[in-house]
C-alpha cells in the first residue's frame, strides 16, 4: 500500500476468485465502496486497464477482471482509510464466495 497523501491511498490487490470480478463479487465490491464518501476507482493492472468507478457495477465489469489478475485500488477523500480497510478484507474474504 502506498500513502500519496493524508487524504488519497493506493493498494494492489490479486483476485483469487475462480470467475474474477464477475456479477455476484463485483456487486459485493461496489457495495461496500458505496458505504464511503471517498472517490475510488479501480484499475486492472494485468490488462493494463483504465480507471473505473468502484461504485459503479456497469463501469466495473469493463475492467474484465479475472482471476488470477491484479488491481489497483486508488481511494481520495476523508475516509479513504477506512473505505480501504473494508475493501480489504471484502476481498481477503472473498468478496461472497
């Protein structure tokens, strides 16, 4: 994880779930982004994708997440750090699966 600021985060993150980031996880994911104030998007690294709004399910289905590929979280705003706490462990469970 690197602190750009006191208010913006980044975090890589692996997806280990077997379908990746399809319809059930990612709900799961913009779910709990949208529990936070703070802008965060989410980048695949491993395709080399553009900047997506975690909050938004549509936008994160074009990221083509899959397992295996790795993310990059990037949060602004007061409560990034709690925002990237909890997409942590989404994540680290499974993201419902």
């Amino acid at each position: 994880m690197t602190v750009q600021n006191d208010l913006a985060l980044e975090a890589k993150f692996t997806i280990e779930n077997k379908s990746g980031l399809h319809t059930r996880p990612g709900a799961m994911l913009v779910k709990i982004a949208k529990q936070f104030d703070s802008d965060i998007s989410i980048t695949n690294l491993t395709s080399n994708g553009k900047p997506e709004n975690a909050k938004s399910l549509m936008k994160l289905m074009t990221c083509g997440v899959k397992c295996g590929h790795e993310i990059l979280v990037t949060l602004k705003g007061h409560d990034a750090k709690l925002a990237l706490k909890a997409i942590d462990e989404g994540i680290q469970s499974g993201l419902g699966e």
